[in-house]
C-alpha cells in the first residue's frame, strides 16, 4: 500500500520496494472489478477509473534496515508526462499511464505539519486501511478499514522486548486486539488520526503500517508496529524536488 502525497509523490514503506515493482496503482477500491459502482437510492453510482503509473525513480531512507525495520519508510516518484519510447500520446490515454491527476476518487492525503506534527498520540482512536489478509482470506479484493487505539510506546516496548525486537520513538504502536488488526499485505498504507489542521478537521496521516505479528487480530498479542510520519517529515520534504 501506499499514500498520494502530491501529483509526483508516493509515501510508503521502504520494505515493500523490489525490482518487481514497476508501477503504481491510484483511485483504487475494488481491485476484482475494472470499475467501482454501489446503488444508492436505487441509482448506480460509479467512480472514474482507476489509473495505473509508472515508477521514475525509489527514494528510500539512507538509514533503512530490512532486518529491523528501522527507519521504514519510501517515497515513490513518479513521471509527470510519463511516455516511453515506441509508446504513442494516444496509447498511454487508453491505458491511464499520463500522470497523476486528482480526481473525485485520487486525493492527497494529508501530513502531519505544522501543530499536528507534535500531536500526542497516546491512547488514540486511529484508522488503519488497506487491502490486506481478513480472519478468512490471505487479502481482501476491498480497500477495507479497521479501527484501532494506539499503545503507550513503553509497553509496547516492553512486549517487543520480550520476543527479542525493539521498537523506538521513530514508530508507533497499535492494535492487538482480537479481530481488529493491520495485517500481511496491508504494508506501506497509511494510519490516520482525526485532528484539526488549518482550522479544518480532517484525517493526518500518523503512521505507516510497517510490521506485525504473523498471526495478526489474535488475543493477548503484540500490537502492530508503524513508521511515526511526523519524525520523518523533515525527510519527506528534503526529497520531494
């Protein structure tokens, strides 16, 4: 999973980058239909399509750590007009590989600046979303949502501590309750908190799902583990040119 930032820019989780990640998908909700529709009032109602993008370039934080998941968090660039050679205007109209452009269903998300980058998450309600595994599929075709409460740091901690993993002030710690859980395959989506910013309440993106337990939404079990947005914001702006 992964986060719009603006129209170049994708925030996710360094550890979900390979060489066979290629391409970006935005204004997805249903990856089992070409289309998103619901009825309301007996009306269908249908979303704009979804655009498919290629990757420029992967900025992944200098100090990454694959074995810890220190420090996991990545930006994704991708092309502003993105042609390829043999490729004409007109094939990359029919098949959605332009650029970046918002939309009723592709919207930026927004980022903890200004008084929210401080904002104390302790023992928050919080919203995590993402496509990943349920209590009876290894992933879900629906972008689903789970609501969660954070963990004081010490005691998560503390947990970790007592499986042989630490965890720092640079993330931070939710769930761990009996089905409801960031889970395998919901990596790299986003946390968020409602909060006010620029007089507005909205939803800040706090966290980036990052790693877990294996057996996820069990009783008694660790919480989750999430990249903490505000510590690397200063990052995040220094290379997004």
């Amino acid at each position: 999973g992964g986060t719009i930032i603006n129209n170049r820019y994708i925030l996710t989780a360094a550890h979900c980058i390979s060489n066979k990640l290629i391409k970006v998908r935005v204004g997805e909700h249903d990856i089992g239909t070409k289309i998103d529709c619901r009825k309301m009032y007996g009306e269908k109602i249908c979303a704009p399509p979804f655009k498919d993008l290629h990757i420029e370039s992967a900025i992944f934080h200098p100090k990454f750590d694959r074995r810890t998941y220190s420090h996991d968090v990545a930006l994704l660039r991708v092309p502003y007009m993105n042609f390829s050679i043999g490729t004409s205007y007109q094939q990359l109209v029919n098949s959605n590989l332009i650029e970046l452009k918002f939309s009723e269903n592709i919207q930026p998300v927004c980022l903890p600046v200004n008084e929210v980058r401080n904002y104390n998450l302790a023992n928050q309600n919080v919203i995590v979303t993402g496509w990943g595994a349920t209590e009876n599929k290894s992933s879900s075709s629906e972008l689903l949502k789970v609501h969660l409460q954070t963990v004081p740091l010490e005691e998560c901690q503390n947990l970790y501590k007592n499986v042989g993993e630490a965890v720092t002030h640079r993330q931070i710690c939710a769930g761990g309750s009996v089905k409801s859980d960031s889970c395998a395959g919901d990596s790299g989506g986003p946390l968020h908190v409602a909060a006010e910013l620029h007089d507005n309440f909205r939803f800040i993106q706090q966290g980036i799902v990052s790693f877990g337990p294996k057996r996820c939404g069990r009783h008694n079990i660790l919480p989750g583990v999430y990249t903490k947005v505000a510590y690397y914001m200063d990052w995040i702006l220094d290379n997004m040119k």
